[in-house]
C-alpha cells in the first residue's frame, strides 16, 4: 500500500525514533509499504518517520541502471565513515522540489538487522553513502536543511508552509 508522504514543517520529522525490538509479520508489510510508496514517488529511500511511523526503519535502492536492489535496513548504525568528504546535491521526499548541496563522508560501513533479525553490515559508497547517511539523519529527526545556513533553510522552510497550505485548500475544493 502507497502510504502519504509527510511534508516538512511536521513535528514527527524532527523527532528521533525508536528501535526496532520486535521482527514481525506487521514489521514486514511496513517494510513492503515503504519500498512501494518509495518507488512510485519516486525517490532512491524512504524512513519510517516520513510516512508518520516512528520505528528505525529505512529503505533505499540507488541502482540508476540494471535490475532493481531494494534494500531494508532496520536499526542502521554507522559504525565508520571515511575522513574523505563528498559533496552531493540532495532532495528530499519530504521537501519537494528543493535541492541543496550538503557534504558528507564519501564511504560508510553501516550495521542492520534484517527482517528476520540478523545483523548485517556493508560498506556503502558513491550515491549509496550519501543516500544511506540522509535516511539515517531522518531516523534521527535531522532533515539535509539542517545542514544549510538559517537564511537558506528559512527560506525554504517557508516555502513548504505555503505548498501545505495550497495542498490543504486543494483538498478542500
Ligand atoms: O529520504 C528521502 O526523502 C528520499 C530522497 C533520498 C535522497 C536523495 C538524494 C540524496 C540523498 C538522499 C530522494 O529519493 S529524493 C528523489 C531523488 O533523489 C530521485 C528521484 C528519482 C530518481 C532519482 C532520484
Ligand atoms: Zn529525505
């Protein structure tokens, strides 16, 4: 099922959320729910806290070419990052249609559990470091325009009150 994607200014998206302790049936379909919802948006990741779920769960696939690589990471940790920075010019889902320049380290290795709950761990690179560290900000209530200047951030922070605003009107024509 294609859940509603939160837009920013919303509470829930500067919140942290909580660990995962149980690996069940309803945690699956989350998991299922999300990769859908991810990939009609579209979009290359998707947390749990975007669509009001406030459980460490975050999915991604960054593969541009060739078969599809769903991924779903619950309870993700950084467990190394690289001295090395990469500048990346990111969206989010969750703010539509503004994009800025935010720097990161260039490689992490990251540890998981699964949907069964088996501890997983990958080193990520490229366009997957970066999108695995901004999915891992939103599980901790951090968005990318926390990065930015307040002038900046303001800015658009702005600009979503009024495309919620607009959203909401429409809905009620
Ligand atoms: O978390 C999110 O809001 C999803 C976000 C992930 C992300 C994008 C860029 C850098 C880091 C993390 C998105 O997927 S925004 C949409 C997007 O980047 C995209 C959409 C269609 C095709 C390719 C990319
Ligand atoms: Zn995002």
């Amino acid at each position: 099922m294609i859940r509603p994607i939160l837009i920013h200014p919303d509470p829930r998206l500067k919140k942290p959320c909580d660990t995962v302790t149980e690996f069940t049936a309803d945690l699956a379909q989350l998991a299922d729910d999300m990769l859908e919802t991810m990939y009609d948006a579209p979009g290359i990741g998707l947390a749990a806290p975007q669509i009001g779920v406030m459980r460490r769960v975050l999915v991604m696939d960054c593969i541009k070419d060739g078969p599809p690589r769903p991924m779903v990471l619950i309870n993700p940790e950084i467990t190394w990052a690289s001295e090395d920075q990469s500048i990346y010019e990111e969206g989010c889902l969750s703010i539509p249609d503004q994009y800025a320049e935010v720097k990161r380290p260039s490689e992490v290795r990251v540890t998981w559990h699964d949907l069964t709950g088996t501890v997983q761990e990958e080193q990520f690179s490229g366009l997957w470091a970066t999108c695995v560290q901004h999915e891992i900000d939103h599980l901790n209530g951090k968005l990318f325009i926390d990065y930015l200047g307040p002038l900046k951030r303001q800015m658009i922070t702005r600009k979503m009150e009024k495309l919620k605003r607009e959203r909401a009107r429409m809905a009620q024509a």
